[in-house]
C-alpha cells in the first residue's frame, strides 16, 4: 500500500466529528481482574444452552434464516404469555445488539437535522447514532441523576422525531415508573416517537414499573428496545429486539442489516427465552447483591441514587479518574466518565467484596 499517501476521499463532516464510543476497560491476557466495567452478566452460559449452541456451530456454513421466524416466534410467545398482548412478528424487529436496533430505528425515522430527545448523562451510544444519521442531539440533564421529564417533554419542538426515556438510565440506574411514563407520553405528540429503552428491565424491583406491553398496546407512537445482553448474559452475541406499533416496526425492519442476526445469536435468544426460568434465577442473585452493595456503600457513607440495574454510580465529580485509576491498581475494572462519576457493574460476590473492599479503603485515604 502506498506508505503515508493521504486518502482525498472526502468522509461526511458528521462522521469526522463522531464522539468516540469509549468501551469499558478490558483486562490485559491472562491477568485476573474483576470485571465491573461494563455491566456484563458475571456467569457463563447455562451448560444446556452452551451445548445446543455447540450443534448449531456446525451449521455455520449456512446462512441464517434472513426473517429470523424462529426468534420473533419465541419472543411473541414470551411477550404474550403473561396476558395475550396480541403480539405478532409484525409488532418486532431484531438486530445485532439494542444498539443496532437503536440505529434502525432512527434510520427510518430521523433524517438531517431532525431533532432527538435524550437525558444526559445517558448511554453514549445515543450521541454517536444520532450522528451517524445526520440528526442533533438535544440533551436534557439529569436531576441528581435522575431523568428529568418534565425536561424532556419542554424540549420538544417540531423538528422532534424521537425522544429516548432510558429505564434504568445507564449510568446512573436511576428508574422511571409506569404513571410518569404515561404521563410524559400523553404530552408528546402522537408524531414523535417515544423510544423505551429497557436494557436493564430485568433488574427492576421498585414500585409501578415500567409496563412496556400495555405502553405498545396504548401508544402507537412507542418502542420499547431490550437486549440479551445483560440480564440473559449474551453480550458476546449481538442481539437485541424492539416492540412497537406495525406500521412502525415494518419501517425498522426495512432497514435492517441483511442476516444481521447470526445464527448462533437467534438460537442463543431462542434457548435463553427457553431457559428464561433458570437465567432469571441468576438475575435474583444478582439483584441481591445489589442490594447487599448498596447497603454495605451506604453504611460506609456514600450517598448514591437509587440504582434498578446491574450497576451503581459514584457521583465523583473530578475525582472520577482518580478512582478509576485506583480501583485498576487495585485488579477491578470500573468505567469512568471523566468530571462526571464512576460506573460499577454489580458481579459476583467475590468482586463485589473487591469492590466494598477498595471503596472503604479509596474512603480512608481521601
Ligand atoms: C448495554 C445497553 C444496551 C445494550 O446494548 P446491546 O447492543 O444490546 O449489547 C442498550 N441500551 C443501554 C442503555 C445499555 O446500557
């Protein structure tokens, strides 16, 4: 290749100017750390699924089914099957992770300039896709770390296509419930779309949760976006799905990667829906030591907001590198935002004794 010759192909500016997704710290080969940086399930796949997916590996020379039946078939059966919501493939869409249905979403939806609603500090993917289709991110500031709605409603303009409500909001854990949702929806017009993004629904255990079934059944103007790759522990797979209204779901799907969904990841999603009973016992545990975290920081005297997922956020200010930096040295990876506060995914409880461990002595030494 021609050594330092510059290319003249011109990129768009938006794409120059993208932020970069900083994904949370990797522990170098062979060192054992504890991995808390990037809210991942601590367990490896149930040995059922893990052996069925063996099988499915010697397929792979195939291609997968481009409409995914199998998948959308067991994820209606699952949406239904505590009350007969009358989903149909039609109400879904799947794609490589949420986040590649996120950018389907606004795909079909967002075009230059047109305007897309989130709090911040949220999920840093929201910036780069909204960037990537040419729309303008308009950020609503958390309230001590919690979404503000009211913000968010008071931001939308006629240029507003989309509005993000993330619940719990990443980093932060902070949730929304059921009655503020609804209220917030009947304040936006019917034509922006109010876009749900459940990534930690699972771990949600406060009052009148978020019912995204009967927000879809309600509102034709709302998506829900949720993932296998936190709760069912499939991060490594790529797949995740949205629920909405079929005029606007045919429009998501239309944008779809051809065969984005994997084999292995729609027969992981189809297994892990199948083993939904035991995934969810581990989600327990999980939860629990979230609440054994969680009191054990407070009793060391941290004021944090109310985390619902599988994370806790440090409001640490400048202090956050400093922290991070620490928590590295001492073998546990945590995911800073710089001047903001320090994210700390919920493990085992063998890293979330690493974790109370350092706090305690980061508390001691400041
Ligand atoms: C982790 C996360 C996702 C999920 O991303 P995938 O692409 O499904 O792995 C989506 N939204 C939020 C807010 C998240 O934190």
């Amino acid at each position: 290749m021609a050594e330092a010759a510059h290319s003249r192909v011109p990129l768009r500016p938006e794409i120059k100017a993208l932020p970069e997704y900083v994904p949370g710290a990797r522990p170098e080969p062979g060192v054992k750390v504890h991995r808390l940086a990037s809210n991942e399930n601590p367990y490896p796949p149930l040995p059922s699924v893990a052996a069925e997916l063996a099988e499915e590996l010697v397929g792979i020379n195939r291609y997968p089914d481009m409409g995914n039946a199998d998948l959308l078939g067991a994820l209606a059966d699952f949406l239904n099957a505590q009350a007969d919501h009358g989903i149909t493939s039609a109400n879904l869409a799947v794609g490589t992770g949420s986040v590649g249905v996120l950018g389907h979403i606004l795909q079909a939806v967002v075009g230059p300039g047109d305007e897309v609603i989130y709090p911040w500090r949220s999920f840093e993917a929201y910036p780069i896709v909204v960037d990537i289709v040419g729309g303008r991110s308009v950020r609503v500031p958390l309230i001590d770390g919690y979404t503000d709605l009211d913000g968010l409603v008071a931001a939308v303009t006629d240029r507003t296509r989309v509005l993000i409500v993330c619940t719990p909001n990443n980093p932060t854990g902070t949730a929304v419930t059921h009655s503020d949702l609804v209220r917030l929806i009947g304040q936006v017009p019917p034509e922006v779309l109010v876009l749900v993004d459940e990534a930690y629904l699972e771990f949600v255990r406060g009052d009148d949760p978020v019912r995204a079934l009967a927000l879809v059944d309600e509102f034709p103007n709302v998506v829900i976006l949720r993932t296998f790759s936190k709760a069912y522990g499939l991060a490594g797979l790529r797949v995740g799905y949205a629920i909405g209204h079929p005029e606007v779901m045919a429009g998501v799907r239309a944008t779809v990667t051809p065969f984005g969904v994997s084999s292995l990841a729609g027969r992981a999603g189809v297994l892990s829906l199948g083993a939904r009973d035991e995934l969810m016992t581990r989600v327990d545990g999980l939860v629990a030591e979230r609440d054994r975290v969680v009191a054990a920081l407070a009793k060391q005297g941290w004021q944090l907001p109310e985390t619902q997922a599988n994370f806790v956020w440090f409001d640490l200010g400048e202090e956050s590198l400093a922290f991070a930096k620490a928590a590295g040295e001492a073998g546990i990876l945590v995911r800073p935002f710089a001047g903001d506060g320090v994210r700390v995914s919920i493990g085992d409880s063998e890293n979330n004794d690493a974790l109370l461990s350092f706090t305690r002595q980061w508390l001691a030494g400041r």
